[in-house]
C-alpha cells in the first residue's frame, strides 16, 4: 500500500478540496501519513491569492529538493494551474501537476505516476464539470463543508482566481441536498456552503433554482441547525437571502460581504461592478434585517492608483458600517491579471502603513461593539477545549468565538449546543459563562 502526505495552503475551498483528495486517494488504496518523511507520494495543495502564498509552495519544495530522494512530489492546486509544466523545470522532482478543474481525473493520473511517467499534468481549464465524490474524508468534525460551485466568472483586475480556479460551475440542488442529508445522518448539525461568488449560484438542473432557494431548502434539512456561506459577492448579492435568513433562524446571522474598497473610484478601477452607495444599499437591507447580521469583509490596500482620499473613503466605510471583523491585505500583484498593466503602483512601506492604520481602526471598532455584547445569552455550538485556560470554545451563531467556563462539570460538551451568559468582551472574541 503507498503512504500519501498532503499539506493545504490558502482558502477553505482548498482546505476542503484536500478533504475530497484525501478520500478519492483513499478509495485508491492509498495510506495517509502525518509527516513527509513517512510518504511516498508528498501533495502540495497550493495557493496564489496572494505572491507570498506562491512563495510558501516553492520554499516548500525547495526543502526536499536533496533530502527528498525516493518520494514522489505533486503539486495540486492554484500554482499548479497557473505555473503549470513551469513546475517541472523549476523544481525537477515534482512529476504531477493538477489544477483543481482537473481532480476528477486523479485517479486516471495516479495510474499514469505508477507507471512511472515522471511528468504527469491535469491543466485543462475546459470543463462544466465540478468535483463530486462520495469520498471525503472531513477533518472538522463539527461542521461540514459543501462546495455549491467552483470556478468564477468575474474579473476582479487584481485576481488569479477565474485564471486558476476556471469557469463557474453550479452542483444540481438535488446533489446538495442529497449530500446535506447524508451529513445530517451521520451527525453533524452545521454545514457551510462554499464557493468564490456562492451568491451566481445556478441549479443546472430544470429545477434551476437560485442562492437563497438553494440556501432555504438546505436550511430545512431535517437535523441541520446552522447553514452557512462564504465567500458573497456584492454584485449578485439580493433581498431574497436576507430575506431568507430572516425567515429561517437555521440560516446563520451571518454574511461575509468583500468590499475591497470603500472608493467608487477604485471600485471601478478594480471592475468590482458595483458602487459604493450600490454596497451601502445591501448593508442597509441587512441592519434593517429583524436578527442582528453580523457583517465581515476583506479589504485591499494600496491597490494601484489608490490615493490617500481613496483610503481615508475605506477608513470612513469602516466607521460607518461599523463590521464585526475584516481580513485586510496589501495589494499584491498577480500573473495574468489585468492590474499587472496599471501605473501608479504604491510603494511597500506605504501598503504598510495603511495596513496598519486600517486594522487599528477596525479593533476600536470590534471592542466597542464586542462590549455591547456583555450580559446577553448567546446559543454556542461547542468546538473545542482549552486544557491551558480550562475554557471550552464556542462559537456563536454570528460567527463569534465565545470561550466560557462551566462550573462543577465535566461532561464532555463537544458538539453540543449551550447557551452562555457574556461576562467580557475583548477585540476578537468574547468570554462568558454557560447558563443551562
Ligand atoms: N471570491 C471571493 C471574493 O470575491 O471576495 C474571495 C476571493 S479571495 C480567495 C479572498 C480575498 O483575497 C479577496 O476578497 C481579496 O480581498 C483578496 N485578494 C485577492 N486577490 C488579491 C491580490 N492580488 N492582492 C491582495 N489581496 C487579494
Ligand atoms: Fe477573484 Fe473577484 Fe472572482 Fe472573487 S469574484 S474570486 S475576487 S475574480
């Protein structure tokens, strides 16, 4: 039996893609093992959102060039699409490259590795087929992960997604569902939707239903008690699944809504399709929602030509949203991508600095709003124990960590659901104590 090792870089649509890599290489007969010197066959499932990503696969590879002798090397993945047959000659020990279009095939490339062809790839972007199996293997034991569609047809300026992730592609409503059930059957009580732009979602069947019928009917799952999303673009964002969320407490209080940019200016010049005052509007329909959403983004700094008054307009977007957490970057340049051809690029340190600025805007945000949360009762789905502090970890409907102590019991209360009293409340998270 061959041993397999795999390691994951980047977003959760990788780290759930190497779920199904891992349960396809299992059907095979592979074996996995914790540590590359154990392996066989090494897997890199990779990223390159971002240049310092990319650079993490290379060092990576780097490491085993000499002490790697006798083991196969795979690099899976975003790197994989976008460097493609480059891989081979700028790391001569790796002999298969695949891009994510292209996992169904593994097994037919797998077959290819053990006849010992030494430069194996999948790269064909041409495809309107997405990655089912009945295989995954799932490391979250207490919320599952489904992908509703792969791929992305927009064109941010900025991204190597649609270039590396191909076109979009919507699963049937019906394999959703059917799989919804299967996890609801095996035990688990939350699921998260997962996509690029979850929002252009499109049953390909005659059912043909869109993001929020799909997002309602998963809701209504027998045993499925949170149902959540990511990643929302604001573009295809409607009424309907605030609406939905609304009407259906199963659908988390929850959306994550990238902004990039609290400039039209930039907006546009990132072809986000969408304005400022268009974003407000789905802000506004979202305060006015009868359960309180929590709303998170991502925003980019220093993107070409970003002016000053363009970054104090994301700075006044943030006091004026006022969002309960933000991921921000600094503008990185990316192979293909129409922002390559920009002038006015903004120097590092300046990335720096408003990198800086915007993240110490945001936690005063977060502890002022994280302090109204003191003395309500949160309901926590119970994700882990902290053997340092003795606190369990929750996590709370909204997508907040609340760590509580439950006094005299030491019932295990993993994946279970308690509802917790707020007693403090810091920049990231809240701590509190367990009332039933
Ligand atoms: N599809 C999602 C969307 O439209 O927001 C997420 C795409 S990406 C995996 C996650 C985030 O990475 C983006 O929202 C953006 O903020 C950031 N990002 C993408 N390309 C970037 C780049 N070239 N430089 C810096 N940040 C980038
Ligand atoms: Fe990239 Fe834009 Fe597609 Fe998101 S919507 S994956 S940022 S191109």
């Amino acid at each position: 039996m061959k041993t397999f090792y795999i390691e994951t870089f980047g977003c959760q649509m990788n780290a759930h893609d190497s779920e199904k890599v891992v349960g396809t290489l299992l059907a095979e007969g592979y074996q996995q093992v914790p540590t590359v010197e154990e392996a066989e066959l090494v897997f890199y499932n990779t990223c390159s959102i971002r240049d310092k990503a990319e650079q993490k696969v290379f060092n990576r590879l780097q490491q085993f060039k000499k002490d790697g002798k006798g083991k196969t090397f795979a690099v899976l993945g975003c790197v994989a699409q976008q460097e493609g047959d480059k891989i081979f000659e700028k790391a001569p020990h790796v002999s298969l490259v695949c891009g994510s279009a292209s996992y169904n095939k593994l097994p037919e490339l797998l077959v290819q590795l053990e006849t010992g062809n030494k430069r194996v790839t999948g790269l064909s972007l041409d495809t309107d087929q997405t990655f089912d199996t009945p295989f995954t293997r799932r490391d979250n034991p207490h919320r599952a992960y489904i992908t509703i569609i792969e791929g992305c047809d927009k064109s941010c300026a900025y991204c190597v997604v649609p270039f590396t992730r191909g076109p979009e592609r919507s699963r049937t409503g019906a394999s959703v569902i059917a799989e919804t059930r299967e996890l609801a059957g095996a035990g688990y009580s939350e699921v998260q939707l997962l996509g690029q732009n979850v929002n252009s979602y499109r049953d390909p069947s005659p059912a043909g239903w869109d993001f929020a019928t799909l997002l309602t009917n998963v809701g209504q799952v027998p045993g499925i008690r949170r149902v959540r999303f990511t990643t929302s673009h604001p573009r295809d964002f409607v009424k309907a699944i605030v609406d939905a969320i609304d009407q259906h407490p199963s659908l988390c209080n929850h959306v994550h809504l990238p902004v990039q940019s609290g400039s039209s200016r930039v907006l546009e010049a990132m072809q986000r399709l969408y304005t400022r005052d268009e974003y407000m509007r789905r802000i506004e329909w979202m305060k006015n929602a009868r359960r309180p959403i929590a709303i998170t983004t991502d925003i980019i700094v220093g993107f070409p030509g970003e002016t000053e008054a363009d970054f104090e307009a994301t700075l006044a977007l943030l006091r004026e949203i006022e969002y309960d957490s933000i991921f921000g970057f600094k503008y990185s340049r990316r192979p293909n991508t129409p922002a390559l051809a920009l002038a006015d690029q903004i120097p590092e340190e300046e990335k720096t600095r408003r990198l800086l600025v915007l993240q110490e805007l945001q936690r005063d945000i977060q502890i002022r709003r994280n302090a109204d949360y003191v003395g309500r009762v949160e309901e926590c789905l119970v994700e882990g124990f902290n053997k340092a502090t003795g606190q369990w970890i929750g996590r709370t409907s909204q997508h907040k960590t609340l760590n509580f102590l439950r006094p005299a019991s030491a019932d295990d209360l993993l994946g279970k659901y308690v509802d917790v009293r707020v007693t403090r409340a810091g920049p990231n998270s809240l701590a509190g104590e367990c009332v039933n």
